[in-house]
C-alpha cells in the first residue's frame, strides 16, 4: 500500500491515547489501533472528518502517499 497513515505521530503531538481519540469521535480502540498501524483497507470521510476535528488537523496530516511503498 502507498498510503502512510501518520495518526501516531498526531497522537502524539497532541498528547492524546488511542482510547481517548477512539471515545472522542465515537468508534472502538480496536478500530482506531488497526487505523494507527496502518492495517485499515479503508476509512470512511465521516471518520476522517471526525479525527480531523478532534486532532485540528488536515487529512494530509494523518494520511500520506508514498511512492512506491509496500509494492
């Protein structure tokens, strides 16, 4: 997959846990752990959206193309 997911490294500017984001925008710890380690096939725009506004973030903060990775 070329898309890096960087929501640890938001995570931790912000000084905030996975279960403390997870009970912010709604979903388990579980999800938000398998969207952190890079293991989600998908993400739908209302969690995007969601972890962008608790974050006060840009999706291109949490979210990354790169070129040539995982082929």
């Amino acid at each position: 997959m070329a898309i890096r997911v960087n929501l640890d490294v938001m995570l931790a500017k912000r000084k905030m846990s996975v279960s403390e984001l997870a009970e912010a925008i709604g979903i388990t710890p579980v999800n938000v752990s398998v969207l952190k380690n890079g293991r989600a096939k998908a993400i739908r725009f209302s969690t995007l959206n969601a972890i962008c506004e608790t974050l006060h973030c840009q999706p291109g903060d949490v979210l990354e193309w790169v070129d040539g990775e995982g082929e």
